[in-house]
C-alpha cells in the first residue's frame, strides 16, 4: 500500500498540487476537455472520505505577467463542484495572500478550497523558495498529483516539498498511477518489449530512443520521423518529411541497436500523397522508393502488418507518437491497425503504455482509451521520464 493510502487525512488540511491546466473555450471560458479535473477527482475524494480538507493550487494557461481574468481559475469552480457531486468549492482570488490564509484557516473537514492562478506570480515558474514556502503554510500535509508538470522545478511542483517533513508529503492517486507504470515498463518490463515510437520529428525522440535502446527487445519507428532513418539508409523519400541534419544521428542509432541486439522495425511501405491535404491523391510505395513530388503521410499495409505482428507477440509495450497523420482520414489507417493491434496483446495479457500528446488524441478518438492498460496524460513529463531522466517533482517528494 502507499503512502498516500494508507495516510489518514482526519482533521488535517491537504495542499494539493493539482494539474487542472484545461483547455478553455477562448469566448465563453468554459472547459473543453475536463480529463484533468476527473483525473485528480478520486485523489480529492480520498481526503475528504478520510475527514481532511483540501486545498488544490495548479497553473492554468501561460499568463504572461501578473492576474488575466481568461486565465482565472474562477472558471474551473462551478465544474468542479460538479464533479465533487455537489460539494461546495470555496475560490480565493490569490494562491497567497491573507483571504487565502483565511479561508484556510476557517475551513472545516470535507470543505474544498481552489486557489487562484500560481503563475500569476512569476515566481512560481522560477521555483523562489520563499514563494513555495508561503505556499506551504497553507498547509498540514503536500499531496502532488501533477505529473504533467513534474518534470518542471516551479516551486508548487518541486521546491515546496522541502518545507513538510517526509511522512507529510506524498504523491497523489495520479501520480502514483503514472510513476508506477512508467517504473513498470523502464526497470521491471517483462520481454519482449517493443517501443512503438512516431509523430513528426527525430530529434523530439533522439534521448528516448537511446534509453530505450538499454531495455527494449524492438523499436518500431513510424511517423514522419521514419524518413530521416530511409534517407539515411541511402533510400529515396521524395518530399516526405525529412531531418537533413539528423541523417548522421539516425545512422548512429541504427548502428547502436545492431549492436546491442535490438531490432528497430521501419515501415516497408508508405501510404504516400502528392499534396499535405486531407484530399490530396494517394497510393502505396516502399518507403525507400517514394518518387518525386510525393510524400509519406502514413505508414502503409504490409508495415503495418509487419508492425501489429511484432507487437502481438510483445508483454510489455510503450507506445508515443502516431504512425501517420492521423488527423486526416486518408492517413490514419496505420496508427488504427497499432491501436488495434496494442489492444490485441493488452487483452491477452501484455501491459501497455500510451503517453505523450498526440497518441493518447489517437487513442482516444478511435476509443481505445479502456482497452490498453495505462495512458499517460503528461505529455512533456513523460517523455523526460523515458530519457531517463529525474523529474524533480517526483524527486523532491521522494528525497
Ligand atoms: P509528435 O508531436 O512529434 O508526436 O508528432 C505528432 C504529429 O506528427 C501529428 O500531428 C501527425 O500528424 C504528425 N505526423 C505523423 N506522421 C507524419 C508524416 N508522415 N508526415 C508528416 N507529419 C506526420
């Protein structure tokens, strides 16, 4: 059991670093997608049951200096008392400040309190400790549930941690949830594991691909990252996207995996388009094959039969990054046969990981969101973690 489960809440104001980043209609302010707020719901739930009190900071937007009223988190209230089944949800207008420490103050077992905008002070991003440590006065206990910023040192994420003792910091239902799994497939991955990795660009991908290539069995590479590693094997890409200055990199990995045992798989074939428009006219070419004036906008039927193969037979798979443009129905027939093909090997018994921005949208339009088994909803922090790197939101509540 966890810290978390297993910390009785009674009586105690929990401060809890939530990520309700969501995106806002720019008209009306209201919320366009709540994944965030559900998301944090049964962390908040938890305390409350427990006869603690809640008291949730996040950031929302990019404002650029000092309080905007678009990037209020006033918008968020109505909804999340929704979500709560009718809870109360008290708002201070400052994440510090005396109403904020009032309201703390006075609040009572089962009340919730929002704060408003962290990074409508500037030291938030700039991780000030003693920002952090006002912050932390508000406080008995820190609960971090954000990972979508864990992998950022701000000061409600990272420096505050050091301002509770161990036994009263902890990570949340969502960020045990996301570091459990990611630890589940870096350091404890049944074999094989094959690392489905695609999306536009190589070098979004480089650090992952290399640590990936210390602990997976096979790399499929598809996306429009998978030209750069044709061209650098002397094939011809036509005007598919391209990395010029990445063909030396792209070699280097090929070479790194040979020797290392690890088999990258790059698409056969190409569903390629003489235009990048949703109309243009397509056909199917091998990928080191593709003519002039034409472009690779999906990975085409034999890859992906190849692809769903070598994935059938995995136990453990991560998957980041779309096969294809997947926006445009011409090109989203690889990134469905993956999806698909994931969902196969999860129901019988592989554990599979979705992360990072544009898969999880793929996922999720398809609906293949309840048929794989965890997917991520950090994009930047996720992929960090797969570089291998600390987080120093998850650092700082473990040191
Ligand atoms: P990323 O954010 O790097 O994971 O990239 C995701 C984006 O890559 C999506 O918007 C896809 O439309 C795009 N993409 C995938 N395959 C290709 C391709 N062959 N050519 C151009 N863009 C692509």
């Amino acid at each position: 059991m966890s810290q978390f489960s297993q910390h009785n809440f009674s009586g105690q104001k929990a401060l809890i670093r939530v990520d309700f980043n969501v995106p806002l209609d720019k008209a009306t302010q209201a919320i366009t997608d709540d994944t965030r707020m559900k998301a944090a719901i049964p962390t908040i739930q938890k305390i409350l049951k427990d006869g603690g009190s809640v008291i949730l900071m996040s950031h929302l937007g990019r404002p650029k200096e000092g309080p905007e009223e678009k990037y209020s988190l006033k918008h968020l209230v109505k909804h999340l008392s929704e979500l709560l089944g009718g809870t109360t949800v008290l708002f201070a207008n400052d994440c510090i400040g005396e109403q904020a420490y009032l309201t703390a103050d006075m609040m009572k077992p089962g009340e919730v309190l929002l704060l408003e905008n962290l990074r409508f002070y500037k030291e938030e991003e700039k991780g000030d400790a003693s920002f952090a440590e006002k912050l932390s006065k508000l406080g008995d206990v820190y609960v971090n549930d954000a990972f979508g910023t864990a992998h950022r040192a701000h000061a409600s994420t990272a420096v505050i941690a050091q301002f509770f003792p161990k036994e009263k910091r902890m990570f949340g239902f969502v960020m045990e949830g996301e570091v459990n799994s990611a630890e589940k497939v870096l350091h404890a991955a049944e074999k094989p594991f094959t690392a489905i990795i695609g999306g536009a660009k190589v070098s979004d991908k480089i650090l992952i691909i290399e640590n990936l290539l210390e602990r997976a069995t096979d790399i499929i590479i598809g996306g429009g990252m998978a030209y750069t590693f044709m061209k650098a094997q002397g094939g011809k890409i036509g005007k598919s996207l391209c990395e010029d200055d990445r063909l030396q990199t792209a070699s280097d990995l090929l070479e790194n995996a040979k020797a290392k045992g690890v088999n990258i798989h790059l698409p056969a074939d190409s569903v390629i388009a003489d235009n990048f428009a949703a109309d243009a006219n397509t056909q199917t070419a091998a990928s080191n094959e593709i003519p002039d004036g034409w472009m690779g906008l999906d990975v085409g039927p034999e890859a992906a039969k190849a692809f769903a193969e070598v994935i059938l037979r995995s136990k453990t798979i991560l998957w980041n990054g779309p096969m294809g443009v997947f926006e445009m129905e011409k090109f989203q027939k690889g990134t469905k046969a993956i999806a698909d093909a994931v969902a196969e090997a999860t129901e019988k018994g592989a554990f599979s990981l979705v992360g990072g921005g544009d898969s999880v949208a793929a996922v999720n339009q398809f609906g293949y969101t309840e048929k794989v088994s965890y997917v991520s909803t950090g994009g930047g922090a996720m992929l960090e973690y797969f570089e291998g790197k600390e987080l120093p939101g998850i650092a700082a509540v473990k040191a």
